[in-house]
C-alpha cells in the first residue's frame, strides 16, 4: 500500500510523472536489495498475467472445440464421434470447473443462498424425472443424464442410446 501512496502523492498526477516516480522511487533506488525485489516482484506480476491470459485463452479454445463436437455428436450416428464428444467434455468440464479454485467464495458461500438440503433437492430431482418418464414427455436414457451428476457428464452418449433405441 505503501507504494501506491508514494506514487499517488507525487506533485504530477499525469501517467508520465506516475511513471517517473516509481523509476526513480523504485527502480533507480540506491539500495541494491530494494531494486532487486522491486524488479523480482514485476517479474513474477508479469509471468502470473501471462499464465492466466494463456489459461483463459486455452479455456476458451476448449470451449469452442467441445461446442462443436458435441454439436456434430448431436447429428452422428457413429459411436466414436460420440465417444470423443464425451472425452473431451469430461476435460473441458473439469478445466471449466476448476476456476472455483479461484474464486472460492462462490463454493462456499452458494450453499448457504441454497436453502433446500442437497438430499432434499436431489430426490425432488429424481421424482420429477421418473414423473417425466411415465407421462411420455421423457425417455429413460435422457431422465438418467438430468437425475446422477456422472451420467449428467456422459450426456452425448446417453443422447445416443436414446437415438438407437
């Protein structure tokens, strides 16, 4: 914080003169020891951008590859086109949910806005499926994907047991 305060109570508050006071603040310090972890510090804030730019453009990139592959599983009526859709979304899915690494208040504090208890919501989840089997307006291959959390990753390839049925 210190820094920033340095910085921001220079007499010049254009980016010019910001940049000035850190050059000589900070890199032109006479300390060597200061200098040297000044420079580490924007070594490793410059490598730490650079991988989660890498990261979010691969993300992004996995994104793009299993929306077209589960589109053309969709259409396929090969079983290997299914396969790979699957494969790739259980990768694209784990890398997709791995950011609640990062923002963990999301994983903890979403339950509490959820009122109703996991068993609660779940067996609602498996009666309101069964109810949609029973009725017609379902099959039983695609209430399977909407009921367990693993056969909801395997969609494509309950889509295709449902086509081949």
């Amino acid at each position: 914080m210190g820094i920033i305060q340095e910085v921001w109570n220079n007499d010049d508050k254009s980016l010019g003169g910001m940049m000035s006071t850190i050059r000589e603040k900070f890199l032109e310090n006479p300390d060597e020891n200061y200098r040297r972890c000044y420079v580490t510090n924007l070594k490793i804030l410059a490598f730490d951008a650079m991988a989660a730019i890498m990261l979010g453009a691969l993300c992004l990139g996995l994104s793009a590859v299993y929306d077209d592959l589960e589109d053309d599983a969709k259409k396929s009526e090969d079983l290997t086109d299914v396969i790979l859709a699957d494969a790739f979304g259980l990768l694209y899915k784990s890398f997709n949910y791995a950011k609640l690494d990062f923002f963990w208040w999301d994983s903890i504090f979403s339950p509490t806005i959820d009122w109703n208890p996991f068993t609660v919501s779940s067996a609602i989840n498996v009666i309101e499926q069964v109810a949609a089997v029973a009725s017609g307006d379902r099959n039983v291959f695609s209430a399977m994907a909407q009921s367990f959390g693993i056969a909801r990753q395997n969609k494509p390839i309950f889509r295709y047991l449902a086509q081949q049925t």
